[in-house]
C-alpha cells in the first residue's frame, strides 16, 4: 500500500508536465526565431522600416527605377496623380490615400501590422507598403510565405499541440488501462465467471474499487456455492428418502399380510410393522426438515443402539426369508449418528439379499479396535462383479447394470453417509469359492 499513488498524483504529474512543456515551447520558439535571423535566414521584424528611408533616398536620385525597390515592399507609383504601377491591393485605397496626405499610414493586425508610407518627387508619388513582421531573406519563399511570423507560430502552435495531445493520449492511456481493470472485473461477475485473474493497481482509488469487487466476487462464490451445495443436498435427500423408504413400506405391507395368515405370532408382527411407521416417521420428518445427511448430534454405539440396528435387521431378513448370523456384537465408545448409520445397514442388507439366493445366510458383525470400530455385512450370493468392484459408489452403478436393470443408488448413499461420520466403505469378494461378497464400514475412532 505505501507504494500506491492516488489518481490526484497522475493528473497533477501531467499537469506539471504540460506545464513545462509549454514553457519549453515558448523558450525554444524565440530561440529558435533568433537562430533564424541570426544566421541571415530571415531579417528581423524592423528590416523593412529601417530600409524605407533607403528607398527614399534611391527614389530621389535620377537614375532611379522600380527595379531598386526590395521584394519586401508593395508599391504604386503615380505620375501627375495617375497610377503608373501598382502592386498593392485595391482594398488599401483608403491608407494609401491618407498616406500620400500625411506621409504615413498604418493598419493593425494581430501580428504584423501593415505600414504605408508615400515619397514626392517632383510631379511623381511613389506610396510603399510593409508589414512590420519577420521577412524571409529569399525572394521565393517570400512568395510563398509573405507573413513569415504567422506561419513560424502556427508551427509552433502544431508543435505544442502534437506534444499535448501526445501527453494527454498517455494519461488517457494510463486511465483507460485502470478502468480496463475494472471493467474485466466487471464482466466476469456478469458472466458469474467467478474464478476470473485478479489484477493490481497502483492507484489507490483504482485499487480499492478492485478490492471491493474481488470482496464481492468472493462472497458472491460462496454464496452461489451454498446455494448449489443446499440445491444438491436436497435432490440427494430426496433421492436418498426415495430408495430408503421402500424398505419401510415393504416391512409394513409384508407384516400386515403376515398377520392375515399367521395369527400365532400377531404381536411380533405387529411390533415389526411398528417399526416400519416409525422408520417412516422418520424419513417424513427428515423431508419436512428438508435436511439430508447434515450433522445431527451422535451417540455412543452402545447395546441399547446394535439392539436398534439388529432389530431392522431381522425384521428385514424373516421378511425376504433370509437367515440371519451375528459375526460379533461388540459396543463402543465411538459416536455415530443411529439414524444415518441405520439407513446404511439396512441398504447394504438389502444389497446383500438382492444378491443371494432366497433361504440363504445374511452375516453382520460389529468389531470394536483400538483405533477404529467396523460393521461388516456379508452374504452368500455369487460375489461382486470385478468389472464394477470399483464403481459401485458411484450413482446408479449396481450389478443389475448386465441385467439390463440400472439403479444402484444404494451404496453411493452409504458413502455419504460414511463421510458425515467420518467412515470408509471397503468392498470385496469374500473367497474365491463363490461364497459371496463382503462390505465393511470402518469407523475411525
């Protein structure tokens, strides 16, 4: 910041500059104009007033001629009151004839004022007329330039103005460059480009208005990306409701036909279907929340919590017809959310089943370590397809995908909910031998 100048600093250095410069030009203009008359280009502005009393004094002799009169003047020459030769314009009829009263007439003019003067001899008039005016000392280019001053200071008027133009075109230059600046700033929030290269002033102003725009950018990014991370949450939430929520709805359909036919065991079915509504409850309050996934307060695995998840579990098994065999059933310290970690089990169950035969064996095991605690799910199905064992987190990636049947949002779901508490998801075949797949979460601890 200390290295920054203010925009106040640039316009007064090109002031003081076009300051300079004009001074510059008018020094260099009058030694210019003194160069020019001291090497015999061009006689000084009193040449031709000087020299009239030479034509007089030629114009008295008798030899005299029109030939003698120096290319600088304009005449007329009359004889007896009539105009013999004449060079002078018609337009100086007035100041001639004052100057043939008074001997002298003048007019004035900006720059280089005109100067009649009229000369008797005998019955002969002889009126001059110049300008009092710097004069070029060849007879050409007086022809060409006859008000010698006027065409030297609009040159250097040019000169000025080239170098005027030339300096305010680099601060217009510098000031366009800033502003540049702001405006690709500008443009890449309009186009929510929002990753756009910041650039630097040396200017304060400019600098601080950069400043507030890359301020806001920020905040617009962040904003945009909660926006869009709260739009993907839902649609994962309503997804994730959407698959999770069969499982429910199956075990409260199953059970209440159950109960039609199996009238022994009315209570345990009632209470399976019981907690079918209440998983239900559970999903619809997550929808009316409109939260999926996000942190909710844990608790430790503790019996009271594999009781819960032991219970889904069965009641999932008995009602596909599925065996049930607990690996290991150990409590920990370790804090998780039930909910989440419930909906995990009950997808990875129900992959497990979908993948094995009907009658068959579903393995759980919950294994506390020093530094982890891992649920395991196995089952004694024909084993996970090599071709998808590494994609199967993804969406809609399952191994129905060589049965034509694409869904699979199962174990992406898992995932999620493996990253809010801090968990992996290992897959693998559990032998060679067909014997099934293996699916272990692991919790660090």
């Amino acid at each position: 910041m200390g290295n920054k100048k203010s925009l106040t600093y640039l316009i007064s250095r090109f002031a003081i500059l076009e300051l300079f410069f004009v001074i510059f030009m008018i020094l260099f203009s009058y030694i210019l104009l003194n160069v020019l008359i001291n090497t015999g280009i061009v006689y000084p502005a009193n040449y031709a007033e000087m020299n009239s009393d030479t034509v007089k004094y030629e114009f008295l002799k008798e030899d005299w001629n029109i030939d003698k009169i120096p290319f600088f003047y304009e005449y007329q020459l009359r004889d007896n009151g009539e105009i013999i030769q004449n060079t002078i314009d018609e337009r100086y009829n007035q100041k001639i004839s004052e100057a043939l009263q008074n001997g002298k007439s003048s007019k004035d003019q900006i720059i280089g004022s005109d100067v009649f003067k009229a000369f008797k001899n005998g019955n002969k008039d002889l009126i001059i007329k110049y300008k009092i005016c710097a004069i070029p000392t060849n007879p050409n280019v007086y022809k060409i330039i006859r008000n010698f001053e006027l065409v030297f200071y609009i040159s250097m008027f040019c000169l000025w103005l080239i170098g005027f133009i030339y300096l305010i075109s680099n601060l217009t230059r510098i000031l366009r460059c800033e502003i540049r600046k702001i405006s690709k700033a500008n443009d890449s929030i309009e186009k929510l480009q929002l990753e756009f290269e910041r650039e630097h002033s040396d200017y304060i102003e400019i600098s601080g208005i950069l400043d507030s725009i890359d301020s806001m950018a920020r905040s617009l990014k962040a904003s945009l990306e909660k926006q869009w991370n709260m739009q993907m949450t839902q649609r994962e939430m309503i997804e994730s409701i959407t698959h999770d929520v069969r499982t429910p709805i199956t075990l409260i359909k199953g059970n209440i036909e159950l109960l039609k036919e199996d009238q022994e065991n009315v209570l345990e079915r009632a209470e399976d279907a019981l907690s079918g509504v209440e998983r239900l409850e559970y999903f619809l309050k997550k929808l009316n929340d409109f939260s999926d996934l996000t942190e909710v307060p844990k608790e430790v695995v503790s019996k009271g919590v594999l009781d819960y998840w032991i219970k889904i579990v069965t009641s999932i098994c008995k009602l596909k017809g599925f065996s049930l065999s607990i690996l290991s059933y150990d409590a920990s310290n370790i804090k998780l959310d039930k909910n989440s970690i419930s909906i995990a089990i009950q997808n990875l169950v129900n992959n497990a089943i979908e993948n094995s035969s009907v009658g068959s064996t579903i393995f759980i095991g919950f294994y506390d370590d020093i530094d982890d605690y891992t649920i395991v799910v196995r089952d004694q199905g024909d084993g996970l397809n090599n071709d998808i064992l590494y994609n199967l987190r993804e969406k809609y990636v399952s191994t129905k995908m060589y049965d034509n049947n694409i869904h699979g949002l199962g174990l992406s779901i898992v995932t999620k909910i493996l990253e809010t508490n801090k968990g992996q998801l290992l897959l693998k075949n559990y032998d060679n031998q067909g014997n099934g797949a293996e699916v272990k979460m692991v919790f660090k601890k």
